[in-house]
C-alpha cells in the first residue's frame, strides 16, 4: 500500500511538472510507440494467477485514435488449479485517447483477438488419462476490452499503466470447456517516436 | 413458412441497397469512391437452433462505391459451446453489400446508419467433446452458403477511423446439423445428440463489432 502510494506521487509529480510548462495535448498523429513487460493476470473462474510477457506497438492515426497490436507469451500459472498449459493471447485493436492539455494520455480500448490455449492434463505427473490426453494446441476467439494511461517524456520514453479484462472459452474436441476470462495488468517504461513532424 | 420469409426479405433489401447505390453512384464517384478500409471485428453468434451462443474473430475489408454504397468482404471464425457437451465450429468466408439512406463520408464525428445485406459460404463442424470417447456420435461436418441481412451504424473517432456495429440474420442454405442436448437415463446425465439433416434453411443473428481503418483511395482521384 505504501509502495502504491508513493508510485501514485511520484507519477502526480512527473505529470504536474509536465503541465505547468505547456498547455497543449503531447500526444498527437504520428507517435509510434512499443513496450514490453511481464504481465500478471487473474484467471477469475479458476482461482489461479497467471504470468505472460506482454508486447505492444501502436501507432497514432489522430490525435484521438490510435490502432495497436497486443502479443501475451504465457510463462506460467500459479494456484490450486492449474488448468492451462499453453495460453499464449494476440490481439489487433483501437484505443480512444481522451482530451487533455498535458503529457498524460489516458485511454479506453477494445480489441478482437485469438487464443492459443492447451490444457494441462497431459503434463501434470498426478493425471493420467491415457489415449485421452490432450495434447493439442486450439485457437479460441476473444474479446478484450481494456483501460489505461500513458505518461510520456519529453521524448523517446513514457511510463504506462493498463488493465484488461480478456472474455473467451477453451474449446477442444477432448476436455471440457475452460472459462478464459482473466484480468491482467501491465505496467513499465515504454519507447516512442514521432513519425510525423508537428506543425508549430 | 418463417424461412421463407426471411429469404425474401434478405433478397428484397439486397435489391434495393443495390438500385439505390447505383442511382447515387453517378453524383458522387468523383468523392467516396474508391476508398478501402481494413478492419478487425468481433462477432456475437445467438439465437442458432442448439441455442447456444458462440464468440467469433474476422477481419475484412471495405471497398466504397460511392457516398451510398460501400462493399464489404469479410471472413469469420467462430466457436460456440453447446451446454459443454459439444463444440461447434463456424468459418464464413463473404461479401455484403451496405446501402447509406444518409449519405455517407469518411470523417471524424459522422455517424451513418445503413442497411446490409450480401452472401457467405461457410463451413461448419460440430463435435461431441470426447474424442475418440465420444459415444454414438459422429462429428458432423458440412459445407453450405448462407445470404445474410441487417442493419448497422458506423461511427467515425477520426477522419479515418470508425467503428461499426451490425446485427445482422444469416440464412444458411444447405444441409442443416442439429445438435439437441437431453437426458441420458442410463448415465443420468446431459447428453448430446448431433444429426445431419437434409437440404433445409437454418440460420443464425450475428452481431459484429468492427473497427475500421481508412487505406487508400484506390482510385487515386485529385481532390477537386
């Protein structure tokens, strides 16, 4: 809790010095950015926690709008339950950025995406299923709404913070269907460019 | 009876969204035309006959003919859990036509309503979860083509950005598969039974999610 109150300072600091120099919007058509992170989530039907690397690049089409691409590499999952083996995630999307006078971009998105997902029966030593383990990969949609912020620099870095609910099913021909919904949460230092050159 | 209904109605907006489009194309081809948009959607499968509702992914692409028409070619991949008994398994591959009452323009704010309507082959493949432990069903797979028709709205976040929501009815054409879920009084649990039927009409609503993004104006025209 502390360590949480002092992180919420010290970005209140950041993004205050930001604003008392400038009153326009930074973010604007043009900026590129990428990140990379481990990324902890909540498999929140299977009271298990999981671990993925999150990457990301976006791109901005307006000062509102910016199209971006999501990649999970799943490490692991912890809890009672560990249902998964495999549960590697992409997504294609939009975010909606709102209006602001200063470095700070909070954002809402929505993306489609697909699962790559393998049950665990077929790797856990204390389950033994015979001919039926399942041992294949399956793709399984999903849908990914998310919210988050961004607080960039002057240049090249910016801090970022998201939280995404991810709502899908594990379908495959063998084991029963898995609920896939999970909330996950990124957090790190980022990388931008600007593409286009402003007009001042 | 109802089936047939459907289909008419599906080939009586088709009809119009063209004649309309083509009376309009002539005012407006130096402006709208040409432009293509790439895009993501999410679909909502419900009200098929298991009753089960599936989710899907696609993407497709946009080409505009004109401020009232636009053409739009997608393809979908859908999953749906038949009351965790069977899975089925839905890919469209497609074309739909969009006829604006409104004209419609690619730019920020513009939210435009239209009426859709177009075609689709699919393959479907439904199968009891199980495997080779699945009894007294065989997989069940087949081939069809399907019409569909709906509405929708379009709203642009940008000058060349938009989001689309459409719920639309697909009506497919073809051999039916009909997945009923019962009691089993030998185990005393749910079972399900999957059957091929013959040559019949079956559909489902689809409601996509799309989010869009303005390319290139292919025909590459000097704004006047």
């Amino acid at each position: 809790m502390k360590k949480l109150f002092l992180v919420v300072v010290m970005l209140s600091a950041v993004e205050a010095s930001f604003s008392q120099k400038e009153k326009k919007q930074f973010i604007h058509k043009g900026i590129l950015r990428a990140q990379a992170t481990i990324s902890p989530g909540m498999l929140l039907k299977e009271n298990a926690s999981t671990i993925s690397i999150h990457g990301n690049l976006e791109y901005y089409l307006a000062d509102n709008v910016s199209i971006r691409g999501d990649g999970f590499y799943f490490l692991q999952v912890n809890g009672i339950n560990h249902p998964l083996h495999i549960n590697h995630s992409v997504f294609a999307g939009a975010s909606y950025h709102f209006k602001t006078k200063n470095h700070f971009d909070p954002y809402f998105s929505f993306a489609p995406g697909i699962a790559i997902t393998q049950y665990t029966d077929c790797y856990d030593p204390q389950i033994t299923y015979g001919d039926i383990c399942n041992d294949k990969a399956y793709i399984n949609p999903l849908i990914s709404p998310a919210i988050g912020f961004n607080l960039y620099f002057q240049r090249v870095f910016h801090l970022f913070a998201e939280a995404r609910y991810i709502s899908g099913k594990h379908l495959s021909d063998d084991s029963t269907p898995l609920s896939l919904n999970e909330l996950r949460f990124s957090f790190g230092l980022g990388w931008n460019l600007n593409l286009i050159k402003q007009k001042k | 009876m109802k089936n047939i209904f459907l289909l008419a109605a599906t080939l009586f907006l088709m009809f119009i969204g063209i004649e309309g489009a083509f009376a309009q194309e002539t005012q407006d081809l130096s402006k709208e035309s040409g432009k293509l948009q790439l895009g993501m959607r999410s679909t909502v499968s419900a009200f098929s006959d298991d009753g089960a509702n599936g989710m899907g992914v696609g993407g497709q692409f946009r080409l505009k003919l004109g401020s009232r028409m636009n053409t739009d070619w997608y393809s979908d991949y859908i999953t749906t859990d038949i009351g965790g008994l069977a899975k089925r398994t839905d890919y469209h591959i497609g074309w739909s036509v969009l006829y604006y009452p409104a004209n419609n323009e690619i730019k920020k704010g513009k939210l435009t309503p239209y009426i859709l309507a177009g075609h689709c082959f699919d393959w479907t493949d439904v199968k009891k979860n199980g495997g080779i432990y699945a009894t007294h069903n065989a997989p069940q797979k087949r081939f069809s083509s399907a019409v569909q028709c709906g509405l929708g709205v379009h709203y642009n976040l940008s000058d060349n950005f938009d989001m689309s929501l459409t719920p639309q009815y697909m009506l497919h054409l073809g051999k039916d598969i009909e997945a009923h879920v019962f009691d089993n009084e030998i185990t005393g649990q749910k079972d399900i039974l999957i059957e091929q039927k013959d040559l019949g009409l079956e559909g489902h609503l689809l409601i996509n999610l799309s989010l869009n993004v303005y390319v290139v104006d292919l025909w590459n025209k000097k704004s006047k």
